[in-house]
C-alpha cells in the first residue's frame, strides 16, 4: 500500500497541480520578485537551520531528526492556496510559489536529506539519497506537474473539467492509503506521537509565523505576507512521507511529517485569524 498507493496518491495531487498552472504562474514570479524572493529565503535557508536547532534542542533520535529536517525541506502544499482564499490573501502568489518551490525541491530535499543523513547517520548501511534515488524524487515530485501542465496546455478545456475530478480522487486516494498506512504502523506512531507533538507545533508555529512577519518587516504588502505565511507554514508532508518510505524504505523516518500533516490544518486555521485581512468595516 505504501510503496504503491502513497507514491500514486502524490502524482495524482502533483498532476492537479499541474492543471492548475500555466507558465504565466511562473511568470508572474518576475512581477513579484521581492515577495518571492524572501519566501524562498525563508522556505529554503531559514526554515531548515531552525528546524535544526529543534531537533537538537530536542535531542530527537538521529531518524526523527532526519524525519523532521526532510519535513523542513518539503515545497509548501497545494493547501496553502485554499487557507489563503479563505483569509483573504494574494492567492496568485500563493500558485507562483508553489510551482517554483516544487521544482526547487527536486534539488533542494535531497541535498538537505542527505546533510542530515550525513550528520545524524541514522542508518548504518546507507548513505544518503543516491543519484538514482534523486531521479525517484524528479519522477514523484516533478513529472506529472510537467504531464498536467502539458495537458493544460494542449487541451485546456479538458485540463479544467478534470482539475475537480482530479482534486477529489486525490484526496480520497491519499486518505486510504495513509488510513492504511497508519493502520499497519499503529504502534509505531502511537509509541512516537508524544514526542513528536511539541517539536512540530512549534515548528508548525514558527513557519507561519516567520513567514507572515519577516515579509512584513521587509515592507511586503499584508496580502503578500498572508500567502507567504500559508505557503511556508503547510508543508507538502505527502512528499515527504513518500520519499521516506518509498524511496528510503523507513516508516520511522515519515512519521515526523506524518504527525505534522495532520497538526497543521488545525494550527494554520487558528493563526489565519490573527493574520486575516480585515475589510474595512471591521477595522
């Protein structure tokens, strides 16, 4: 199930993506070149180093301190366009960053995974993720973005009948599978939760809060800073689960992502009310 189902699931969300995104949203990175550019900052250089400093502080076993740093390499979700919709912030922005953060991934998860692997050494037999297996991560993460955005581009009208369907099929074949997974490993997530609570609310907490902050220290506008928040604060846990048990083979290593996928949603829906774009009648 997990070595079939979770890597399915993920193409299925990563090719929704891909209907969803035209080279326009790329684009349109150059139209917001400062927004974008502390995002990724934060997203790439920031989040990881205080990811890091967590784990420590936390003195998480080396497995979960490689779990949770693959976490902090992970490209902001799809998800974060919804949470920004619904609190008012600059949702085109949201869709750029998503489509740069996914490619930048492809480079940027494996060498951080493989930094942490290198430092925590977690497995005594393994070094890290090969090239080989950085070509798994290309084929999962970027492949049917690029197939989706293909088809968007070549059968537009087709791309937008499908983008519902797709969105649905996605998450129903991502909860069973995940239901399934977390069935098989029960004991294993039951015997670790507790330990990994705190460490990824406050991870979660941090994320978002830097990401809406530091944007509006650096004079970006509210809106900006609201989608920026979403988009570094609701990690794409779904490719780090697949990477960890698909192509590294540990269940241990996903479960950090695993207790943060579903602690996120609550925490980023409590802080987008803090941070929500008030209309003018409320303020």
């Amino acid at each position: 199930m997990t070595t079939i189902g979770l890597p399915v699931a993920l193409g299925i969300i990563m090719l929704g993506l891909g209907l969803s995104l035209t080279l326009a949203d790329f684009a349109r990175v150059l139209r917001q070149p400062k927004a974008v550019l502390i995002a990724l900052l934060c997203q790439l250089v920031l989040l990881p180093a205080i990811c890091f400093g967590l784990v420590l502080l936390f003195q998480l076993p080396p497995v979960l301190g490689v779990g949770m740093m693959m976490l902090a390499a992970s490209p902001g979700g799809t998800t974060a366009n919804l949470y920004s919709h619904l609190f008012r912030g600059d949702i085109a922005l949201n869709i750029s960053l998503t489509a740069v953060n996914s490619v930048i991934a492809v480079i940027t998860l494996p060498i951080i995974t493989n930094l942490a692997i290198a430092y925590f050494q977690p497995f005594d037999d393994q070094l890290g993720l090969q090239w080989s297996k950085a070509l798994e991560v290309f084929a999962i993460v970027l492949l049917p973005v690029a197939v989706g955005m293909i088809i968007r581009r070549l059968w537009p009208r087709f791309a937008s009948g499908m983008d519902r369907p797709v969105r649905i099929a996605s998450v129903v074949i991502l909860v069973v599978v995940i239901a399934g997974a977390v069935a098989s490993n029960w004991a294993l997530l039951v015997d670790n939760f507790a330990r990994l609570a705190l460490i990824t609310v406050l991870f979660c907490l941090i994320s978002l809060t830097i990401g809406f902050l530091v944007p509006r220290l650096l004079r970006v506008g509210r809106r900006q800073a609201i989608a920026t928040s979403f988009e570094i604060g609701i990690h794409n846990a779904t490719v780090a689960i697949v990477i960890a048990q698909s192509v590294l083979g540990s269940v241990e290593l996903s479960l950090p992502a695993a207790v943060y996928g579903v602690l996120m949603f609550f925490i980023a829906f409590g802080f987008g009310f803090l941070i929500r774009e008030r209309p003018a009648s409320e303020t």
